[in-house]
C-alpha cells in the first residue's frame, strides 16, 4: 500500500473531516455563507498539495475529482461539477477518481463501487450512467458492491450483461481499482469530494464553503494555471 510519507493510515483512518463528509453530514450553513463571494484565498478556500502530482494532460488544464457513490456531497456536486466541465471543454480535462480509503471502514464497498466505475468507464457508459450510479446508491439504496449486483444493474440499465461481467473481471479494472487506492494517498485527499486542479492545488466542500461553491473556486484555479502560461 502507497502512503504519504510521514501520515499512517490509521491516523487517516480518524479523519473527522472524512467522516463527516462520508456519513453524510452537511457543511453548515454558517460556514457555508461566510465564504460566499470572497475571491478564492489559497489555505482557505483552496490548498496546495505537499506533494503536486503529474499530469496526464499536456494542453489542457487538468481537473482530477475524488468521489465515492455513497457519499451525498459527492452526489450533490456531480451535476454542478458536469455543467462546470462543460463550460471549460476547450481548456480543461476532468477525471474521475473513485475514492478508496486503504484501511478505512468502507474500504470493501469502495472498491466494490469503484469496479462498477471503472468497468463503465471502459464501456463508454460513465456519463451516460454516472447520474443513475448515484441515484441507485445514494436514493434507492442499492448494493451495487458485488459482479452480480453491478451486472443485474447494468443490464436493466442497457448495458449487455456478458459484455459487462467481462470487463469488470478484467484486469484493466483491477489495475484501475488498485491504481485509485494508491492515488487517494498520494493526492493526501482528507475529505470526499474533493477536486484537484493541475496536480497542485486542491479544494472540497469545507474548503469552498459547500458543494455549490466548488465551481468558483475551480474556475479560480484555472484561471490561475492559465495566467502561469499554461
């Protein structure tokens, strides 16, 4: 298992920001408003990583999402985050991250959810289905952690079954699983979601002041990265 150097999982494991987050606890509103209309102030509203992370994207501003199916401010930003990308298809990149927390308490769903992520990925189906993923989820309070749930889902959901059960046994899915699990420590995220703009600057609900002003401060950091020359 990767880790940060200097941070032990178990102390992670305590995160009480990552709890919160996870068990769906809302931001205040008190918090929430005290940050509504400030230009976006690294160390308040936005962080930079202790360890900036490569690109994968060389003419276009990256954006890197950590999210999990089951976590209500990551359903609750998926919308908002979509508009936002489509607004900036010509200078950004978004790519999605399912989150594993390696050692964490949910650690088995996550990693069931982020098969079902990856294996619709490689299919294609991601934003057609992305949406759903999280109304089965979050709403309807589906498993969808196992093969059989994710297929028997998948296929009311238009998506050929074999195919499917194929490709979530594949091991470019299981490299993928393993990969995102790996990335949550290196990106050092704390909280769920969270969106890490250029492999350097990161920012999440407790930062931008709730899920509905992350678009601001993303939109602030791209216009950072392109004032650097991008």
């Amino acid at each position: 298992m990767s880790t940060l150097p200097g941070v032990n999982p178990k102390s992670l494991l305590r995160s009480t920001v990552l709890l919160t987050i996870a068990a769906g606890i809302a931001v205040s509103p008190v918090q929430a408003g005290a940050k509504t209309h400030q230009t976006p102030v690294e160390g308040v509203q936005f962080v930079k990583l202790d360890h900036p992370q490569p690109v994968t994207e060389s003419t276009r501003t990256e954006a890197v999402e950590f999210f999990w199916y089951d976590c209500v401010h990551s359903q609750a930003l998926e919308q908002p985050l979509r508009s936002w990308a489509g607004r900036h298809n010509a200078d950004v990149t978004l790519r999605r991250i399912p989150a594993i927390w390696p050692g964490g308490a949910s650690e088995d769903a996550q990693r069931g959810h982020a098969r079902l992520y990856y294996t619709l990925e490689q299919l294609g189906q991601v934003d057609r289905l992305q949406a759903d993923v999280f109304r089965a989820v979050r709403n309807d309070r589906i498993d969808l952690t196992t093969e059989t749930a994710a297929t028997g889902w998948a296929a009311r959901h238009g998506v050929d079954a074999r195919l499917f059960g194929e490709t979530y046994r594949s091991a470019t899915v299981r490299q993928s699983v393993d990969e995102a699990a790996a990335a949550f420590m290196r990106y050092g995220i704390e909280e769920l979601p969270t969106v890490v703009v250029e492999g350097e600057y990161r920012t999440s609900p407790t930062k931008a002041g709730g899920v509905e002003q992350m678009p601001g401060v993303l939109d602030h950091l791209v216009r950072q990265e392109q004032a650097k020359g991008h």
